[in-house]
C-alpha cells in the first residue's frame, strides 16, 4: 500500500492511499479519514460509496464528512468507483459506464469480469487492507453512498446480514434493472439473462428474502434522475411488504448535487454514529 497523501482536519487524518488489486487487476485509489479518536485505540468504519462518473476525490472534497465524523469518533472509507487503467475495457464517451461506472458487483461477460469486480473488492479485498494497516473496529461498520453509491450500500448490506449495524443512502438508484441509466451497463457486464441483475437489484433482494434492520433515506423533489432513475417509492414499497423500517426523506428543492449530500451529511453520520456506538 502506498501513502499518497496525508493532511490533517479536525484533529484527525485525510489520506489517500494506493494499492495493487488482485481482485480488479488494477492499481485502484481510495481515502480514508481517521478521527482523533483512532489515536487511542480502534474505531467504527463508515463506507461511503461515491456515484457515476466520481472518484474517491469529490465526496473527500464536497462531502463536508470530516467536522461530524470527527465528533463522533467515526473512520470514513471512500473507494473508487471501478477499477481503472489503460489495459481496463471502458467506453470512454459513455459516463454511465466502464470508468466511473462499476455498479458495484461483478462482471460476469467478456471482456468485462477480469476486472469489474466492485461487489468483492468492497466486500472483500479492500476490507482485508484495511483492517490490516488502520486502526478500526471491524466489528462495527455501517455503510452508505449517493445514486450508485447508494444502490451499492444497499445491495451490500442486504447480501452480508450481520456486517453492517446501519445502512443508508443519498438518492439511490432502487431498481438498476429497469432505470434508463443503469439497464444498458447491466446488461453488458451481467449479460442478457435478468435472473441475474436480481443479486444487485435492492427491491429484487428485498423480495427475494434478503433483510437489513433499518433502512435511513434522503431524496431530494427536485432531483433530475427522480422518476426515471431512482424510484425511491419502489424501496418503499419492498420494505413495507418485508416489514423493514424505513425513513425515507423526501427534500424539498433539493437536486442531485454535492449540495443536496453535504447539507445531510452530518444527519446520516450522526445517525451511523448512534448504531456503531462511536463516542
């Protein structure tokens, strides 16, 4: 693992960190904040999971997460959000898809699955790292992200029950098999046949038995993607015929934007917080 650089805010530690994956064959780039109370023993880990076309870099630099995170006592981890390099299969005119665009599962069509294995890398080889190199509490770990990042948060924690004490998102993408902006890369790196886009479906999960505790939902009115992207009454729905608390926040004026995270940053962190038992 390679250091790339170390900053200090609200007495803890941003940094950014590189490392070879064996799982995406690539050399894949992530951040992570450690409050002030990592200095004294291990914390509880808050992954947050970025949207299409972004890197670990903008909820690092929009996401204003370090001021509450610090409070609380809580490890923010920002991955990528696919593997990337010059040998990685991408369409490089298409921001919903290949770079930018891993959906957080695993590829399963040529040329696609040597590298787009997002689902294992988050649940698997990048959790490994961490808890090897950082001072945190893997018993206590909570989850969550914005658009892609949120299906992603979702669809993890419904798969691995008893991993993460608290899941929530900003404006997640609830059902990625009929969203026009998700179905066309489905079906190129999970193929043709649906019965299996139902692993990174949350609603189809849901419906196939799969359980978190609670769920906690922002979503914002005026939002772009609402109707033909993110659906947010559909997860609705699934969890009321599941019996899954879910609170579901629906903004007032608010859109898609880093503008409508950072203003409910603090609330679901406080809320992760609360669940983890940070300070």
């Amino acid at each position: 693992m390679e250091t790339l650089s170390i900053a200090r805010s609200f007495d803890g530690t941003q940094g950014v960190y590189r490392h070879r994956s064996d799982v995406c064959q690539c050399d894949m780039t992530f951040a992570v904040f450690l409050p002030p109370q990592a200095k004294d023993g291990p914390v509880p880990v808050l992954w947050y999971l970025s949207g299409l076309t972004c890197t670990h870099q903008n909820v690092m630099d929009k996401g204003e997460y370090r001021r509450t995170a610090a409070a609380h006592g809580v490890a923010i981890i920002c991955p990528d959000t696919s593997p990337r390099g010059d040998h990685v299969p991408d369409e490089k005119d298409n921001w919903q898809f290949g770079s930018g665009a891993g959906f957080y599962l695993d590829a399963t069509e040529a040329p696609y699955a040597a590298n787009y294995r997002m689902a294992s890398y988050i649940a698997q080889e990048l959790p490994a790292l961490i808890a090897a190199n950082f001072p945190v509490d893997m018993t206590r770990q909570g989850i969550f992200g914005h658009s892609m990042g949120g299906h992603g948060a979702i669809t993890l924690a419904l798969k691995h029950p008893g991993r993460y004490r608290s899941v929530s998102a900003f404006a997640p993408i609830a059902r990625p098999g009929v969203a026009g902006w998700s179905r066309p890369a489905f079906e190129k790196y999970l193929g043709t046949d649906e019965a299996a886009w139902r692993a990174y479906d949350s609603v189809l999960l849901i419906e196939d038995g799969h359980r978190v505790p609670e769920l906690l939902v922002d979503q914002g009115k005026a939002d772009g993607f609402l109707d033909d992207g993110l659906r947010p009454w559909l997860l609705e729905e699934a969890c009321r015929h599941a019996n899954i608390p879910l609170t579901l926040h629906m903004r007032d004026g608010y859109d898609h934007s880093y503008f409508f995270i950072s203003t409910f940053m603090a609330d679901h962190i406080a809320w992760h917080a609360a669940r983890l038992g940070s300070s």
